[in-house]
C-alpha cells in the first residue's frame, strides 16, 4: 500500500486534474488506485447511488480510476452560503450550516475522523491518491491544517506540488510556497509540476534550472495546455463547458480522461512518480 498526495501553489493550479490523470494512469497500469481528499470546498457536488454527497472532483476522481464514487473519497464537503457559512456535509450526510469559526473549532474532532477514513482505504487499495486544497503556505492555517501538510503527515505521503504556468508568476508561486513551509513539510515536496503551459519548452529550461538550484527539488512534469470537456470544481474558473449541462455520456467522459491521461503520461515523469509512490 502507498500513497502520493498533489499540492498546489494556489487554487486552480491543476490539482484536481492531476489526480485524476494518475487515478486513471495507474489504472491503466492494472493498480486498484483510490482517490482522497479529506476536506475540499466547492459549491459543485455529486450524489452517490447511496444518495451521499462529495465533491464532484472526487466523483471524476472515483471513475477515472474505474470506480464508483463513495463518500470515504471526501469525508469533508464544504459548500459555500455566503463568505462566512457554509453547508457542512461530513461522510456524504448534510451536518447542517457551519461558520468558519466554528468549523476551525472541531478540527482536532474531524481530524480522528479523516485519519480513520484514510487508514480504511489504505488498507484496502494499491495506491491512494490525495489532493490537497488551496496552498500549503497558507501559513494563517497551518497550525491545524487536515488537507495539506497536515493530511500528509497523516499519510506519511511524499508531495508533488503543482502550478499553474498560464497565470503567470508560476516561478515566484513555487519557491514562495516552498520557502514559506516547515523544514519537515518542505522535504515532503518531491517534485514540482508547471501545468498549462503554452509554447517551445526550451524557454522554460533555464528558469527552471534555477529554480531547481535554489530550492532543490526537481521538476518533473511539465503539462500542456489541455481543452478538456471535463467538469471544473473551482470558481476561478470561467468557461462554460458541455459537460455541465447534464448532456455528456459516460463514454464522451471515458474519452475525456484517456485523453488527458495520454498526455499527462507523455509529459510526466512516470519513473520518478511510480518510484515516490513506492510501485
């Protein structure tokens, strides 16, 4: 059993779609391969056959690797009310509306509950795949974080951190981030992934030369930019996609995330991901 868990230098950076490419590539491999994530925010969600409620991230998750979606993927949904409140949903069951004030104070609670979660399906898969939420240099949160570093500690998991190059600041985003963390947490990072990039590759290859000196770890992906039909759980995003209009069938998704497993495939170190995942 091993696990790997994908960070992000921001919200939007490509987490939730690296996760599934691997979900869906280790599949591939013939690995029963779980997705996680112990605490995601979004106001886009999916009801399982079981009528509980995760984040529709996970449910992509769930069936790029050959899955039904279940709740043990997203322990912790949060759904947005206002800026302050939000629905809390804790195991797939509605637990009422909760403020971020008094959702900070259960969180010594909800982490026996998400260590309990992820030993289960640990114990039952080849390969667990976490995302984290946000940044971990969120250093206002760090103290009881339960969905970055905190969660991998739980798991004992090393950390791919992933950015997304088309915003710009892609550079100033990864060693900020990196610097920002404890010692402990910045050796969990393994390595670095720009995600959408645009262009000749060979621009890039002294920036990141270094930006690897300077923080020692490497690179080891660089994704293009992908046009995906697959549905976006961030509200950073902003382009209307077929997919969310209920219209898209389950083979056009099948195509979707071979699609996008190909190419993160292709421009991705496997080695190095396979040898962090312990395969």
């Amino acid at each position: 059993m091993g696990a790997i868990m994908v960070q992000g230098t921001t919200s939007s950076a490509g987490k939730s779609i690296l996760c599934t490419a691997l979900c869906r590539i280790f599949k591939q491999d013939g690995m029963k391969v779980y997705p996680f994530k112990s605490q995601n925010m979004s106001s886009k969600y999916h009801k399982t056959k079981d009528g509980k409620i995760i984040a529709i991230a996970q449910a992509l998750q769930a069936w790029a690797a050959g899955l039904e979606p279940h709740e043990n993927m997203n322990p912790i949904l949060l759904i947005p009310n206002s800026d302050l409140s939000s629905m809390l949903i804790i195991n797939g069951e509605d637990s009422g509306e909760t403020t971020s004030v008094d959702y900070f104070k259960n969180k010594a609670v909800l982490r026996e509950m998400i260590t309990e979660r992820y030993k289960e399906v640990e114990s039952l898969n080849d390969l667990v795949i976490i995302e984290g939420a946000g940044s971990p240099a969120e250093i206002n949160l760090s103290k009881d974080d339960i969905v970055n570093m905190g969660m991998a500690r739980i798991a004992d998991a090393p950390v791919l951190l992933v950015t997304d190059i088309d915003r710009g600041g892609s550079f100033a985003a990864v060693y900020g981030t990196v610097m920002l963390l404890e010692n402990e947490d910045r050796r969990r990072i393994k390595g670095i992934v720009f995600n959408k990039f645009r262009g000749d590759r060979s621009l890039l290859e002294p920036g990141i030369e270094m930006l690897e000196k300077l923080i020692d770890i490497p690179v080891v992906g660089i994704i293009p930019y992908i046009d995906l039909n697959i549905a976006d759980e961030d509200t950073l995003t902003d382009k209307t996609k077929k997919c969310e209009d209920g219209s898209q069938t389950r083979d056009e998704l099948e195509e979707e995330l071979e699609k996008l497993a190909e190419v993160v495939r292709a421009n991705i170190d496997m080695d190095i991901i396979c040898k962090l995942a312990g395969i």
